[in-house]
C-alpha cells in the first residue's frame, strides 16, 4: 500500500521544468492540490477496470505503463521516469483505466485529481474543457489503445475492432453499417498488421458469425451483433 503525505513542495514542482508553463501563484496551489504517493517497486498504483480521475507525475523512480491481452500476452506500452506524466485517460470524464501502472524500483509519484487540475491550476472551466476533450482527445486514446492491442490479441479480434473503428465514419453511419469502398482487403492488412490471405481468413470466420454481410462488394457491418460481442471483450474501447 503506497504511504501519502498531502502537499509537493513549489521548489520541487519548480525543478522538474516539466511545469515551467504555470505562474508561480498558480504553479503553489497545484503543490498544495497534489498527493504525493510513495510507492514500493512492484507496487501497482492502478489496475484495469479502476475509474480513470487523476493524473500522476513522477517525481523520483521510475513507472512502467503495460497492457495485457485475453490470451496472457504482454506489452509494455511505455516506461516513465522523473517529470513525466501518465494517466491522461482521466482527462476524458468517465472513463475507465486500460494499462497498468506499476512502479519499476521504488519511487514518489505526485497524484491530483484531473478535474482540480483543469479547473483550479488552468483556470478552465471543466464542462467546456471535457466536452472538448469528448470529441478530440477520447477518440485518439481509442484508436491508440485499439492498436496496442493489436499486438497481443488474435487476428480476428484485431479485425472486428478495425471493422468496428470504420463502421463509426460519418460515411459508414449514413450508410446504415456499408464500409468505405476503400476498405479492401490490402487496407485492412495495413491497419492490422497481416498478411492479406491471414485477413481474408479473419474475415470469413467473422462473416460466419454474423458480424457483418456482403452487399453490392461492399461489406456491411451488423452493429447490433458486432457490438455485443465487442461490449463483452473490450468494453473499454467502445
């Protein structure tokens, strides 16, 4: 359990420059608005599932971000030293964590709430300032996190979340599901990673499964279908 203490000296806050952006006044709340956590190597500061509401800085030690697959594979996403921040997700309100964050060797990590941060340091107001990030920020995390995925969950999977990706285009929406005919099978291998004929194979299995039909050459997904099995695999990317 990682021990707290309320408060981060403006001195420290000042040497790390990664705050060199915030007036002095302000740059003392954030000090007085932050917890600092201390946190034993291999300690877990948050898990997947965990509501995403603060942002963290690395004060001293270092932070290994890791995502994990269905099957038991592992990707380390990102490995964070002194200065730098992770948990920007809980700059999109309600969302959910996605990695795991652990501490590598032992290390103090500053933690403050993401709406405290935004409205009291910044001066934004947050209903402006997540509708912003609704629409701008959230659709990058998924389409990032979709592709993290990619390299540690089977081809079919990887296929029905590209399909899923595409069929939420403006064109694919007034077309009740029908793709972009520029979704070949040559685009789809580029967004997935794999060879065209190990695509094409991904596709019949999710074509038997009704997840989306031929119409006119075109593939047309079947949302309702596609997203239930979705909703209980990868809830979090939808």
């Amino acid at each position: 359990m990682a021990k707290k203490k309320t408060g981060i000296s403006l001195s420290e806050l000042r040497d790390l420059n990664v705050f060199d952006w915030i007036p002095g006044g302000r740059l003392d709340l954030l000090g007085r608005s932050m917890t600092e956590l201390q946190v034993r190597k291999g300690e877990v500061i948050y898990r997947p599932g965990d509501p995403a509401e603060d942002l963290f800085c690395i004060l001293e030690g270092e932070v290994g971000l890791s995502l994990s697959g269905r099957q038991g594979r592992f990707l380390r996403l990102a490995l964070l030293a002194r200065g730098e921040f992770f948990g920007v997700s809980a700059l999109v309100p309600g969302q959910r964590r996605v990695s795991q964050a652990m501490a590598l060797r032992e290390s103090r990590v500053a933690q403050i709430q993401a709406r405290t941060f935004v409205t009291k340091v910044c001066g934004l107001s947050w209903e402006i300032f997540s509708r912003l990030t609704e629409v701008t920020l959230k659709p990058l995390l998924l389409v990032s996190l979709r592709r993290a995925l990619f390299l540690v969950e089977r081809l079919s999977d990887r296929v029905a979340l590209a399909l899923w990706e595409y069929a939420g285009h403006p064109e694919a929406r007034r077309r009740k599901g029908v793709l972009p005919s520029t979704l070949t099978h040559e685009e789809l291998s580029a967004v997935v990673g794999a060879s065209r004929p190990r695509v094409s194979l991904a596709l019949r299995e999710l074509e038997g499964r009704g997840f989306f039909v031929r119409k006119e050459g075109r593939i047309q997904v079947q949302e309702r279908a596609l997203h239930a099995y979705l909703e209980r695999e990868y809830e979090f990317l939808l």
